[in-house]
C-alpha cells in the first residue's frame, strides 16, 4: 500500500476550493420568533483553510466566489481577519437579483429542540464557478502542500465538481496531498440532481483524493457504498466505521487515509464525541468525551483542521487524530462556524488537560 507522502514545505501548506456563505444565527431563539441575529462567515471547505491559519498558524489560502456588494466585503474582512490569503474570482452585483453570497440560516435549538438548518443559495455566486476560473499554475507558483474541496460545493452546480476535479488535478501535479470532505447534505442534494446524481459525481472526484472525511452515512449515500447488516451498538462503536472503510478501500484503492468524527446526541446541548481514522492501513480511535454544546455547527471542520494540521506538522498518526478530535471538540463550545481555540488549549486537551480554571 502506497502510504500518505507530504512535501515537506512550499508557500501555501493548504488551499481550500469551495463557496463562503453567511450563516445567519439567533442563538437559541427559532427564526419564527427572532428579532436579532449573529452573522457568521463560514463554508465547509473555508472552515477548514480559516481553523488552519488561526489557530494552527499554517499558511492557507481559499479559492472561492466574491462578489461585489456590502454582503462580499463584511465576508472578504472575516477572511483577512481569519489570516487566509484569499484567491477570488469576482462577479459584479446588479443591485437587485445578485448574484448573491449565499445565506444559510441556524436555528440552534436547544436541550431536546434540535437544531435547523435551511438555506437561500438562489443565484449564488459560487455555483457560478467553472473551470478555467482559476489560475492553478499561479496559486501553486511557489509550492502547496495539501489541496482540499467538499461535497457542499460539489452540489451546488454542473460546473462545480468539474472545477473540483481541475484544481486537484492541477495541485496533484504541483505535489499536494487532495483531501475531500464528503459533507453529505440531503436537502443540497435533492435539489441539485438527487442520490445517483450525487453518488456519480462524487465516486468522480473521489478518483483524484488521497485523504477521505466523511461518516458511516456520507459514505453510503455519497460514494453508494452499502452499510453493514449488523447495526453498531451506539453511534460511537467504530466497527461499521471500519467495515465501510474496506468497502472504500475495495472501490478506490488509491485512498491512504479515512477519518471521521463519531457523535452520539443525548440533547442538542449534551453530545458524546470521539473519532476515529484509518491511515495506511492502520487505524487509530480517539478517546470519548462529553460535550457541553454551544454551536454544533462546524464541529467537523474543526475535526479535519485539527487532523490536517498533525499530518502536515509530522505527528504521528495517533497524535493527529487526537488534535483532530480536540480541536473539534473545543470548536462546539464557541459561537459560530470557526474556531476561537488556542493551539496551546488544542494540544493541552488532546494531552488529557482538564476544563479546571486556569489562573
């Protein structure tokens, strides 16, 4: 088995393909009843770039849709301000129609209200994107070393997972590890194509990636890989986990690495957490945590951003899936879609630190 080479340097550590969005957020009041709300800027695939650079201290970059309206300089200030050197490609706004950065709205929920999620993504800029919007040989000019896109971009256009492909392909060729978020989202999905559109475009992209992220159910209504028959004893017993994997690995035996996170929801506030990965063959399990939840959302992003960066910086694989896990777990206790960690709080709970109060 070919196991995952990193190149040790280059200009940009990591560079995310994907749409940023506006997240709009009332805290613990449903949108039938607000009066007020937090607007946080976020994306699957920038999640990831903005976690890397702020807290991690990695160089990273997003390629993605601005456009130019207020909307597109509140979310081009939150980008700077997260330390990610952005590569845009701008459309121009006709006052009215867009197009338009997409809004997604979080009703947070809270104890046994679950939390919703809905979205506005009409005309939005980032499904616009095509190939060729990119100039790859630019960006990748002075060396990357990790290329990353997601399943939520995938769904947003006929264009978009050809662009997906473009820009791994062209980061392949410059010497970058290609990971891949599957990020599964149904209601995307069922407007852009429904399942057999999904699971072909992404069993597509899925040719080009070395470092998989997705749970028991993006992988099978993703990639169409069937679930065992024997249920799991609780959402954190990572043996399906671990049957699925060798489905994967059967069906795309170039992939060196599969992670996820492993949640089990007592509440919408009250979450058991752990991960699990499989890394060139090996597979390593992270501890079990109880989680007080702010704000689920993101939670994953701040998983990978935590793995990412234990791979890129040379820790071992168990250690990695730790500061993925840690990250990830500490990322639910903040308001909104990226972190407000330290690295100094990331390494000191993935080491067992205690939530005792530091003085």
């Amino acid at each position: 088995m070919n196991s995952l080479t990193i190149r040790p340097s280059g200009e940009l550590d990591f560079v995310s393909l994907g749409a940023v969005i506006h997240r709009l957020d009332p805290g613990i009041v449903p949108f039938r009843k607000a009066h007020e709300c937090h607007i946080h800027v976020s994306g699957g695939e920038f999640n990831v770039a903005a976690n890397l650079a702020d807290c991690f201290g990695l160089k990273s970059g997003i390629a993605t849709a601005m456009v130019d309206y207020p909307i597109g300089e509140l979310v081009s200030e939150r980008v700077r301000a997260m330390g990610v050197k952005p590569f845009y490609k701008v459309f121009q706004h006709n006052g009215v129609t867009g197009p338009n950065i997409a809004t997604v709205y979080s009703d947070r929920g809270h104890g046994v209200r679950a939390p919703v999620v809905f979205y506005n993504r009409a005309n939005e800029a980032g499904a616009l994107l095509k190939p060729g919007d990119f100039d790859w040989s630019a960006i990748f000019a002075g060396g990357v070393r990790w290329f990353h896109s997601g399943g939520i971009f995938a769904a947003l256009s006929k264009t978009t997972p050809e662009l997906i492909i473009e820009g791994m392909q062209a980061a392949k060729a410059a010497g970058a590890v290609i990971s891949f978020d599957l990020n599964f989202r149904e209601k995307l999905w069922k407007v852009f194509g429904g399942h057999e559109h999904a699971q072909e475009v992404i069993n597509r992209i899925v040719e080009n990636v070395d470092v998989l992220v997705g749970n028991e159910e993006d992988l099978q209504k993703g990639l169409g890989i069937p679930g065992p028959e024997v249920a799991a004893t609780s959402k954190l017993d990572p043996s399906s986990f671990f049957f699925m994997i060798d489905r994967v690995v059967e069906k795309h035996p170039h992939i060196k690495v599969v992670a996820t996170t492993l949640r089990e929801v007592h509440s919408t506030s009250r979450h058991n957490w752990s991960a699990v990965t499989w890394i060139n063959g090996e597979t390593y399990i992270a501890p079990t945590t109880e989680l007080d939840v702010i704000d689920r959302v993101g939670g994953g992003d701040g998983f990978a951003a935590g793995f990412f960066y234990g791979l890129l910086t040379g820790h071992s694989p168990e250690e990695s899936t730790k500061l993925g896990w840690a990250h990830g777990a500490l990322l639910t206790t903040f308001p909104g879609d990226t972190t407000m960690a330290s690295l100094a709080q990331v390494v000191s709970f993935a080491r067992g630190g205690s939530a005792r109060i530091q003085r």
